[in-house]
C-alpha cells in the first residue's frame, strides 16, 4: 500500500497508538457497530457512561446544519454494568486502544464509575467528559469551572488505577485556566474540543427544531474554533493533547498535528462516512510520501509562526 513503510506510531507516554486516529465518544456507540474495522486506528472511545442507565432527551435530537449537525441526545447510555457485562468482553480482541468515556451528574458520582473500571486491563485509558451540569452546583457546567475541573480529576485518579484523559468544553470564555487545572490535578492528557452549543428554530411552527431547545454543534463548522483552542492549550501544558473538532479529512487532521496534538479524533465524520478514519490515513500517509516525511513525529508541532 502506497506509503505504508512510513511510522504513523504515537507515543502518549502512557501508551502508545499505531496511528494518531482515534474515533470520538458517541459517534460508534459501543464498538459493535460493525460497520468499520476498529483495527485500523489507534484508539477507539466509548460512548460516555454514567454510573446508572440514562435515557436521554427527548426528539428530536439531531439537526444538519451548515457544515455541521446539532445533536441532544442527552447521553443517554446503557450504565457502566452493562457496558462491563455486555460491550467489554467483544471489545477485548481488538488491537486498538480502548478508552472509556465516563461522565456524573456529581464529583462523588464520576468517583464511582471509575471505580468500576479499577483493574480492568483491557481499558487502556479513562477519557472524563466534563461538560455535565453539576446538579448539587445549581447545574453549573463542572467544565467551566477550573476549581470544580480540578476536584473531579483528583476524584477520579483516587479511584481508579487507569490513565486519565480529560476533554474539555469549548463553553468557556477562556480555555487555559481549565487545562492547567486538570494538568496540575493530574490529568495524563487532555482532548479538546466538545461541542458548542447551538439551537435551530422551525420557522414555520416558530418553535425549536430540537426537543431540548439546544444541542451540540459538531462538524467542519466549529473546525477553526477546535484548532485555535487546541493550538492554545499546547503552548498552556506540558501533558499530551488530543485534538478533536470538524475533522474530516486528511489535511485537517494535519492541520490539528502541525499546532502540537500528538493525536487526533475523528467525530462528526464517522456519521457523515463510516470509512472516513480509513481514507484520512491513507491521504496523510500520501502526504508523508510526497513531503518524503518517514515519521508522523515530524510533522507534529511542527507550525511555522511568524510570516508567510
């Protein structure tokens, strides 16, 4: 295969990824969609998981929009005993990194669900989303908050023997006061961004499209908005940052590796394209070839500041 000679391995420090492609949390539900070869990329995440099964919002709950989609499924999710039951034992064959979304509607909560992850060797990483409403804070997002960001890191970490990858919300006036915070609780990585919030509204019906009024927006639309924070946050920490936003083909996926993420994952463009992740290695690889480039270490953080 055209450029397969070139090394495409990462290295987190924590562990090490055959390609920097991982796809992102809620976009191949729980690894048995079986519309794609998991094998084929670094890491594959979880859809995120609660200590309880959720049923989520109402619909409707996802909107194309320009560029992007708005989604409000509201993370709706089997529980974490059912996903150890049930999901864990078909993940357990792949080659790839398997990284366990977990959310909480409070820091005792996302206490527990790591809890239920302590000692499963098959989990090679925790990724904590922290873009949920504290419900014990006036539903506060616990990501907009340094203080609160930091307290659910340092709960999680007591609690489980696993490495811990943050992701972090867009919904913040600045970003870096939040990545510190989780750096300095610990954190092994950060990944950034979720989505931003956005509604539609039906014109004719003069009513929200959506049946939770708002949702996420996702997609090439928010691309700029991802590669600037994730540009920032780089410079901000020393841990490893994951890039994540509007990525949907090779050149922004290079895009996010040129500013300094180590790897990458791929969301909105798994729906749009199951193959996508596939043909996204495949154009960096043909990249790495013309540009005689025989390691993706090359190209990562590699930004020329200053002129054209």
């Amino acid at each position: 295969m055209l450029g397969k000679d070139i090394r495409l391995e990462v290295d987190l420090g924590f562990i090490k990824l055959k390609n920097p492609l991982i796809l992102a949390s809620g976009t191949c539900g729980y690894g048995d969609e079986e519309v794609f070869d998991l094998n084929k990329v670094g890491g594959f995440v979880t859809k995120s998981l609660s200590l309880n099964p959720k049923k989520g919002n109402p619909p409707p709950r996802i909107y194309e929009t320009p560029c992007g989609m708005l989604n409000s499924i509201g993370l709706e999710n089997i529980g974490i005993e059912r996903f150890l039951k049930e999901k864990l034992p078909k993940l357990s064959s792949l080659s790839t990194a398997i990284i366990v979304s977990i959310y909480g509607h409070s820091i005792d909560e996302y206490g527990e669900v790591a809890k239920r992850l302590r000692g499963i060797k098959e989990i090679a990483a925790i990724e904590v989303n922290i873009s949920c409403p504290n419900v014990k804070e006036g539903g506060i997002m616990f990501g907009s908050d340094p203080s609160l960001s930091a307290k659910i890191v340092e709960t999680v970490l007591k609690n489980t023997d696993r490495p811990v990858i943050v992701k972090l919300t867009p919904n913040v006036t600045d970003i870096k006061p939040i990545a510190k915070a989780v750096e300095s609780a610990g954190a092994d990585a950060i990944s950034l961004i979720n989505t931003l919030r956005g509604m539609a509204v039906d014109v004719e019906r003069r009513r929200p499209v959506l049946g939770n009024v708002y949702g996420g927006l996702s997609g090439p639309a928010i691309r700029p908005v991802a590669l600037y924070m994730t540009y920032e946050v780089v410079k901000s920490v020393r841990i490893p940052v994951i890039g994540c936003g509007g990525i949907v083909d090779w050149r922004s996926a290079l895009e996010f590796l040129i500013v300094g993420a180590r790897a990458i994952q791929i969301g909105t463009a798994n729906l749009i394209n199951p193959k996508s992740a596939e043909e996204i290695l495949q154009g960096i690889r043909e990249f790495c070839k013309k540009k005689e480039i025989k390691d993706i270490s090359e190209i990562i953080g590699s930004i020329r500041e200053g002129g054209s």
